[in-house]
C-alpha cells in the first residue's frame, strides 16, 4: 500500500512444467524446476504488491503444435504467501484444502483450452509475500519424483516467530522487531520486510531490526520475517502494528467537494428525478453532480463516446438515449416548472440538469464514464497514443461540445453545449477485476496514466477551467495496478469507492461491512479483503504520492446484506444462507428502506460503523451518525471532501446529502 511497495513487481517468477514440476530450488538461486520444460509450463508472479499481500497471475503457456483442452492445476505457496477464493481470466474456481494444497480449474466460457503455441493468465487476489510453489500436478498426475533435493538432503524448515514493538505507535520513533528462530541444523540469516521492501539482515541470534516510522505511515503496518537454513529451507512469520501519530493536515483552502452520483437509470423504478434533488434538498448541499454514465463504443475498430441504445456482450444495453435527452418532462417533473415540447433539441436529464445548474449557479455537473457495466473497452481505447487521442477528442465531442446524434426530434450539434463542466472516468478496472468480458492488457497501469493525462491536455486545450476526476477503487490490491504519483497532476480529484469491501456475492457470508472506516483485528476475513476499509484505501493513495485534499472518499447512500443469519454475537461475522432480500437488487437495498426496516441498531468502536440485525438479516449501511464520524475523519486527515454513491437511495428530506454537508462545514 505505500509508494515503495506498490512500484514493486513480483520478487520472482518461478517456471513450473505442468505434469512435471516440483519443489522450489532456493528462491535466492530463482531456479526452474524441471530442466526439461518441453511441455506447458506454468509461470507464478505479481502483477502489483502492496503491505498485506499481492496481485497474483499465473500463465499457462503451451509450447506443443495441438491445443489443450481440459485442466486442473494443484500446488502449494512457499512461505506465508495464500490466494483468495476468487479467480479471474482463464481461471473460473479456485480451492484450498486443509493441508494448503490449491486447485484451480478453468472457468466455463473459453478458459480450459490453452492453444497450441499460446497461453492462458490466470489472475487472482493474495495475501503475505510471494516466493514461489512447492509442489504442481496437472490432472491429478504427482510430479514429486522431479522434485529437486536441496542441498545436503535437509528438507525441514526453520521455525520462526515474530514481535514488533510497540504495537500502537503515538509518537514518532522506531517499531523494533524480534524474530525467534531454529532449525535442525542452524539458521543462517533473518530477513526482515516491511510489506515486501527489505529493511535488513541479521545472521546472528537475537535477530532484530527497527524502522523509523512518522505520521506519514499512519495505518496498519505490516512486518514479516524470514529464516534461512544452510540448505535454504526457509520459513517466514508475519506480525503488524498501528501507526497513529498525530499531525495537523494542510488547511483546505479550496472548501470540501460534496460530490454525488446520479444515476441514469434512477428515474424509473426509483422514481429519483433530477427535480428530486431539488424538492428534497439534496441540490443546495452538493458542489458537483456526477452523471452515470456515458459509454464507450467499438465504432469499426476506433473506440469512441457516443449515446447509441446497441446491446452487446458484457457491455449491457449500451446506452439510454432517451434518458439522457430524449424524454419530455412535464411540468410537474420539471425543474422549473416548465413543460418540454416534441421538438427541443435537448429533454431528458440533460436538460434538467441544465436548468438545477441555473437554479444553483455554483453547480457544476460531470459526466462519468464507464462504471461497472460500461467498462469493456478501456483497455483497448487506452492502448496506444492514436486511441487515446481519438476517444478523448470524441468524448469532448459528445459531452463537451454538445453534439448530440439526433434522435426523434432531439440532438444535434451543440445540443448539450453548457450541460458537462468536466468528466469523471470510471474505469473498472485497470489491470482487471471488473466484468469478465472487459478488455485487459499489462500495459494497463502505464495506459491509465497516459490516457489521463490525454485527456487534461485536450481539455485544457478546448477551454480551461474544465474538471477531470477519477473514481478509484478502496482495494489496496486494486490500487496497485495504478500509478497515483504519475497521474496526480493530471486529475483534479481523486473519488475513492470506499464500499462495497464486502457483501453477499459471498453468500454464505461471513456477515461483514461493506463500508468500515477502520479495519478490525476481530475480521474473519482471509487474504487482502481482511484489511479493506476508507482508512487503508487512503493511507494507500497518500503513501502513493496523491496529496491529500485529491482526495474525496466515497459515502454509500445503501447497505450490502445476509439472510439467514446465525444468531450469535447480534449477527456480526456469522455464517448465512444467502443474499438477504433487496427492493431491486439481492443482497443490496436503499437507506431510505433500511432506515426503517425491522432489527436492532449495533455499532462496532474499532470500525466505527454500524449494522442492523433482526434475529436473521443483516445490513451494513451508513447513517447519519456513521457519516458524521467519516467527516471528521475527512477534517482530520486534510482531505478533499465526500462522494456519494448513488443519490436515489437517500430518503425524500435528503438525510444522508444533509450530514455529509453538516459535517464538512
């Protein structure tokens, strides 16, 4: 999560031949295990790493002139190394059995054939510190008899345990760390890591270090060990500590940016009309309105904005022209009160949005583009300089300028002209993780950055004042696959997702918040989503190099729920059967509903959120309570302000719009 660690790739990547692999040669050595890799091979590194843990990919590469068709990968980590239970790419499941041993297998839509002469990536979340496997088989075949003996025949381990010192650290000074060590035959040296950033090497007992730590590594700090023997078995223990040191943030000189999503598809079922923000409130308390979304579209192989209503694969229905312009509001659903005629070039939320920004003059409007449906394309328009020129020229064209494709008596040139002050990408995401059917390349990291900076130039050079932010992911193994450094100069502000760290996709739990400001010691949680929350997800970006008030943490105007809730400790990290039941969406419901559901109101003092339970369903959400907390927080911090995702789950008064904006006063 901090800026060295996250610059760091992979320590190693270790070749493995499927159906011929076996045990790890020293990693000091990075030595192939079978020396006759003619078959497939399997290669283990990190895309990005961070303090806890790693952004895992394994590459299945075939060699031979026929494809393979049909796999199943066995191995087991050296060290503390672990990966998640999600996998993406060519993987579709992954396991764990009791012994450490995983089983990954294909998934079910183009995964499990490896052409001949190509290959296949499998990507997947882990934790503690990468340094090789121990053992492969590939459909069920041992290959152990090609295991490489270390040195000596001494095949058994160091053990080795871990402290560091103090455990809260208030005040500048030093974490001092002892690691105890033995083995059969001798410990050799004592690594010492901070995340995965060596600190040093002791080769004599008491083996110690200490870092140097100030305000600026406020947050939770990791630290491992790792001993050696002489036939280079190595074992690795990990310990962690607290940094909270007092310090007074830069002023905000600029005022706090209250900044809420309004949601295309909103003003259906929700009813959450652009008015809504009006009549309840909502409009007086924002400084800036994100419009979701805008699309990007494959037009005969250049990747450009447009609003045309064109299903396809992964990428939804396309668009909704008739929201965003098209449809007549009548005077009871109008801004101002005055009614829309067939053949105005510009209706629908457009237009609405036009008139709240001369209603509050200060207003200003963004169009975000992409978010989790309409992500597809990004990497493909990112990947060289002639495509990102292209597709930011024509997003200036359509939400910039104004130039509407006509449709049904609306659009055409200029139409929306005055509407967008800016835009806000939303790329879900670089490096993958999104939908999968979106595009990904390894160049992502270095493309986001680059198609950034593409777009603040060709703004800057339409007309200055134009705003460009982000949205960004409140994972740390995400936040990796970004260069925050790189690209800081070029946005605005940063709109961390500081939610959705946890909820129902995991059915069968554990119950646990989605949007906790603090991490707890108490997490049931494995692998890199045990220590997700607001918190880390802005010491990563600070530690990244983005100045503090860049950045905007995000609020959510939902919860995230179980059903079928074991009844013990009020419903908090207890096992469920399913997706409690939502209005639209399972395991996801309105504050406006929650707000008044049945179940008892719990708070937890470590993560400083709050959770409902009812003998049976649990929500996670934010209140206004919750939300006053994070604001002081913001305050403390320094930082840019709060985003809400989305404003059709607040209630008719605008309660949630109204404590973020009471609390940033």
């Amino acid at each position: 999560m901090h800026k060295t660690a996250a610059r760091f790739t992979a320590l190693l990547a270790l070749t493995l031949a499927l159906g011929s692999c076996g045990t790890q040669a020293p990693v000091a050595h990075q030595a192939t295990l079978q020396a006759q890799a003619t078959g497939p091979t399997a290669t283990f590194d990190s895309t990005g790493t961070w303090d806890t843990g790693f952004t895992g990919r394994i590459t299945l590469t075939n060699p031979g002139p026929n494809a393979i068709t049909g796999w199943t990968l066995k191995f087991k980590f050296n060290g503390n190394a672990a990966a998640g239970s999600s996998a993406w790419g060519a993987g579709g499941s992954i396991t764990k059995d009791s012994s450490g041993l995983y089983t990954i297998t294909p998934n079910a839509w183009g995964g499990a054939t490896i052409p001949a002469g190509g290959s296949v990536t499998i990507g997947y979340d882990g934790s503690g510190q990468l340094t090789g496997v121990n053992t492969c088989t590939l459909n069920g075949a041992s290959c152990a008899d090609t295991t490489t003996p270390p040195p000596g025949g001494d095949t058994t381990a160091p053990t080795v345990s871990l402290s560091a010192s103090p455990g809260t650290v208030t005040s500048a000074g030093n974490v001092t760390l002892t690691a105890t060590a033995s083995d059969n035959v001798g410990v050799t040296k004592v690594e010492f890591y901070q995340g995965t950033r060596l600190l040093s090497t002791d080769t004599t007992a008491p083996f110690t270090a200490s870092e140097a730590v100030t305000s600026a590594n406020n947050g939770s700090r990791s630290y491992s060990a790792k001993a050696f023997d002489a036939a280079g078995n190595t074992k690795t223990a990990s310990s962690s500590v607290t940094v909270s040191i007092g310090s007074t943030p830069p002023p905000n000189t600029g005022g706090y940016k209250r900044v809420g999503y309004f949601t295309q598809w909103g003003i259906y079922q929700r009813n959450y009309q652009v008015k809504t923000m009006d009549i309840s409130g909502t409009a007086a308390t924002l400084t800036h309105i994100n419009y979701a979304f805008g699309n990007i579209y494959n037009e005969g192989g250049t990747y450009r904005c447009n609003i045309v209503t064109r299903a396809e694969s992964g990428n939804g229905d396309g668009g909704d022209g008739f929201a965003d312009y098209g449809k007549s509001f009548d005077t009871a659903t109008s801004v101002d009160g005055v009614a829309d005629v067939w053949n105005q070039p510009l209706k629908g939320n457009f237009n609405q949005l036009k008139k709240l920004k001369a209603k509050y003059p200060g207003l200003k409007v963004l169009i975000s583009l992409g978010g989790w449906t309409w992500s597809k394309h990004f990497s493909t328009a990112a990947l060289t300089d002639a495509s990102r020129k292209a597709l930011v020229s024509s997003c200036i064209d359509v939400y910039i300028k104004g130039n509407l494709p006509v449709a049904d008596g609306a659009g055409g040139p200029g139409a929306a002209a005055g509407v967008f002050d800016g835009i806000d990408i939303d790329w879900e995401y670089p490096g993958g993780g999104g939908l999968p059917t979106n595009s990904v390349s390894p160049q992502d990291k270095q493309n986001f950055t680059l198609l950034l900076q593409e777009f603040r130039r060709q703004l800057d050079a339409y007309k200055s004042g134009l705003l460009l932010t982000i949205a960004a992911p409140g994972g740390a193994d995400k936040i990796a696959n970004q260069d925050p450094a790189a690209y800081k100069n070029a946005v605005d502000w940063v709109n961390i997702m500081s939610y959705d760290f946890r909820g129902a996709w995991d059915a069968t739990g554990p119950t646990n918040f989605h949007s906790n400001l603090y991490p707890s010691p108490n997490d049931p949680g494995t692998g890199v989503t045990k220590n997700y929350s607001v918190d880390t997800a802005v010491t990563a970006f600070l530690n990244a190099g983005m100045p503090a008030n860049k950045l905007v943490i995000g609020v959510p105007f939902y919860g995230r729920g179980w059903t079928g809730v074991t009844n013990a400790n009020s419903g908090l990290y207890q096992r469920a059967t399913g997706a409690a039941r939502g209005t639209y969406e399972a395991g996801y419901e309105d504050f406006k509903v929650l707000k008044t559901a049945p179940g008892t109101v719990y708070r937890d003092p470590v993560t400083k959120q709050m959770w409902k339970f009812d003998g049976t369903t649990f929500w996670s959400y934010d209140d206004p309570e919750v939300i006053a907390t994070k604001m002081a927080y913001i305050k403390q911090k320094g930082l840019g302000g709060a985003m809400a995702w989305s404003l059709d789950g607040d209630d008719a008064q605008g309660t949630l719009a109204k404590a973020v904006a009471n609390g940033l006063k």
